[in-house]
C-alpha cells in the first residue's frame, strides 16, 4: 500500500468524501494540479471541472466540483465545491437543458450583476457537459 | 357559575386544543431531527472555510493596505447593519422574541453611542416584530426562507445581497443575530460580526500562523473570491441553527402545552363530576323532602 493522506470534498450541505487516498487531480483556477502526500502547502481557487481520485493509478472516482477552493497541507487536502455531483450521477439532457436556460438568461439579463450570474451558470453547465465526454 | 353543560363544552374545546399541540410537537420533533442533521453535516464545510480565511487573514494582516474591504473593513463603524433571523411562525415559545429582544437592546445601545443602525430581517416573525418600533430602519427583508430546511442557494442570494449592500457604502459594520442550537430545551441567541472578518476565537491559532502558504492565484485575488463566499455560508450556518433551534423551541413549547392542557382537563373534569353529584345529591334531597312531606 502506498503511502496516502486525508483528502475532503466538502459541500455546503454535507461532507461528500472523505478518506485515505494516494493521488487526487484538482482543477485549479490556473491550470490541473495533482495532490500526493507531502505536497507542500498550497491554497487555491477551484474551476469548474472534475475532481479524479486515484487509486493504483487509476481513477477511481470522479466527481464534478462547480467551483471553489482547495487547501492543501502535507497529510490533508480539502475541497470546497458549492455543487459537487459524481460524473456517473450527470444527466446529460438536463444539463443540456440548463445550458440552454442559462445562456438565455444571459442574454436576456438587464443587470451587470445578473450577467455575472448566469455567466457563471453557463460556465458550470458547459464544464459539465465538457466532463461528460 | 357555570352549568354542567358549560363545563362539558370546556372539556371539550381543551381537549380540542391539546391534539392540536400534540401532534404540533410530533411534527416538530421530526423536523427537529432533520434540521439537526442538516446543521451538523454542514459544519465541516464552515469549519474549512473558517479555517482557510483564517490562514489567509493571519497573511494579509502584515500588509493591512491592500486588503480587500470585505476583511478588513471600511475603517469607520458608523453605520452598522443587523441581519435578524427569525423563523416565518409563530408558537415556538420564546424563539422570536428573545432574537428581537436582544435586537432591540442592540439598536438602543449602539443608537446611544451615535451609530446609525440598519436591519436586515429574515423571516416573517421578526418584520412583524420591529417594523412597529423600527419600521424606517429595515432597509432589506426577505421571508419563507428555509420552510423546507434552509438550501446554501437561498443562504448564497442573501449573502449576496449583504456583499453588495457592502459595495454601495450602505453599512460599515454587518452582525447577524440567530439562535444558536444548543440542546433541545436550550437555544442562546448569538451575535456574530460578518463583515468585517472576525476570525472565531476557538480555532487554534499556532496551527496556521507559521506554516507558509503558497497562492494561487495571488491571495488578494483568492481573499475576493473567499470572502464573498464565506459570508454566505455563514449565513447558511446561522440559517441552519436557527432552523434546528426553531424545531426545538417549538417541540419543548407544543409539550408544555400539551401538559399544561392536560393539568386543566384533569381540574376541568374534577369540577364537573363534583358538580353533577351535588346536582344528584340535591335531587334526591328534593325527593325525600317531597315524600316525607305527604
């Protein structure tokens, strides 16, 4: 057994993950980042994209993470997502559908703070149909 | 005094009463439990995100001048804004009114010291009890919030909202006011400063300060991005409480009531029996009385 350290996935609502692991791919703001233990100390923002946990090399699970922040120490890293859903759990139409919705919303909004919003909706919803294939 | 029928009627309508509050605590006690649920499995994420801004906090605050506003404030406390969360329903004993009571006790103390105050009110209870008093203070308010449990998306819009009430110079100093769930019998009403950041006091202070982190991107970049974030979710967190304190103020109110009705039927009854023999006895007296008489 390789070596391995605590990794969280954490939601608003509930703890969604949270075990030993050996290696985890984050989608950080500026670029993927993997995580093995003893990664030095590290805080950054999350994009919308796929969390991947390994396991003997391989992905074991993969989840979708909508945005947020990861905290890494040497034996502990957590992820802060708002919406975290397994990739298996996607649906594809209503994602779809929800990309559709968001980019009329967008058009359509009279607010800059509005436009903020449901950019950033379509952003999430377009990663996650990304995430699907 | 009243005839034995008024009695039977009073039975009644008490016993009426006492189903009502009965199942009243029922469906409390079942809320109760999901509430509580709910509010402990959002604590890890609080706790992180506490975590994370504290860290970043204990960073920023060699170089106070380019911090964002939103940790370290405007530099004045004029004018200071109250988020009062209370629920949308009444019969939960003192549930909304300890919050406003100590709202109230607030806005006097921070009016005397010459502040401007500002409210915020969450929930229909809360409005009903301060617009009378402090009706041309709520600049915000919003109601039917958590009927079904809070959700981080109602928390995240009113979070939103406070940020950018933030962003307009509308307030330099933000609290919210909740009940904070201790046991089922027990909530204490709490104050907790949102903006600007104060980092609460239990974390462990020697864990983060030495431990040198590295950004990415730059921590001013991550602190505007954090911020925002950590006061909806303790917004949510205060929402959650209060959603568990709610259930649990109702749960010990509806048995109270539920007793006390119980207690009044017992004497109710005892009255009414005691009555109808005397009726009887007197009856009775009559009849003898009147055969004794031929």
């Amino acid at each position: 057994m390789a070596d391995t350290f605590q990794f969280e996935l954490v939601a608003p609502e509930k703890l969604i993950f949270s075990d030993a692991v050996e290696f985890v791919v984050v989608p950080g703001m500026e670029g993927d980042f993997g995580v093995l233990p003893g990664h030095a100390l590290l805080l950054s923002t999350v994009r919308p994209g796929v969390v991947e946990i390994h396991e003997d090399n391989q992905p074991k699970h993969r989840y979708f993470v909508s945005g947020g922040f990861a905290e890494v120490t040497g034996d502990r890293c957590t992820v802060l997502s708002t919406e975290t859903i397994p990739i298996d759990d996607i649906d594809r139409e209503a994602t779809q559908k929800r990309l559709e919705l968001a980019e009329l919303e967008w058009r359509d909004a009279s607010s800059d703070e509005d436009r903020k919003k449901y950019e950033a909706d379509v952003t999430v919803a377009q990663a996650m149909l990304d995430a699907l294939k | 005094m009243p005839s034995l029928k008024d009695l039977r009627i009073r039975i009644n309508s008490v016993r009426q009463t006492q189903k009502i509050t009965s199942a009243m605590k029922l469906v409390a006690a079942s809320k109760l439990k999901r509430a509580q649920e709910a509010a402990e499995s959002a604590r890890p994420y609080a706790e992180s995100m506490d975590r994370m801004v504290g860290s970043l906090a204990g960073v920023m605050s060699d170089r106070s001048e380019d911090a964002p506003r939103l940790l370290a404030g405007t530099g004045a406390d004029a004018t200071h804004l109250i988020v009062v969360a209370t629920g949308d329903r009444g019969l939960c004993g003192g549930f909304n009114s300890s919050i406003t009571r100590a709202v109230r006790a607030r806005i006097d103390e921070l009016q005397k010291d010459g502040k401007s105050v500002k409210l915020y009110c969450v929930g229909r209870k809360g409005i009903e009890q301060l617009r009378r008093d402090f009706g041309n203070l709520i600049i915000e308010q919003i109601q039917g919030v958590g009927r079904r449990g809070a959700t981080y998306d109602e928390a995240a819009e009113i979070g939103r909202k406070i940020a950018g009430l933030f962003e307009d110079g509308q307030f330099d100093v933000c609290t919210i006011v909740y009940n904070r769930f201790r046991t089922v019998m027990s909530q204490v009403v709490t104050f907790q400063q949102l903006i600007p950041f104060a980092a609460p006091e239990q974390t462990e202070p020697a864990d983060t300060s030495d431990a040198i982190y590295e950004f990415e991107p730059e921590e001013t970049e991550i602190l505007e991005e954090l911020l925002p974030r950590n006061i909806s979710v303790q917004v949510f967190r205060a929402l959650l409480e209060n959603g568990a304190s709610e259930q649990g103020a109702r749960m010990t109110a509806m048995d109270s009531a539920t007793r006390n009705a119980g207690e009044m039927i017992n004497k109710l009854t005892l009255n009414y029996n005691r009555m109808r023999q005397a009726q009887i006895t007197t009856e009775l007296i009559e009849i003898v009385s009147g055969a004794e008489a031929l």
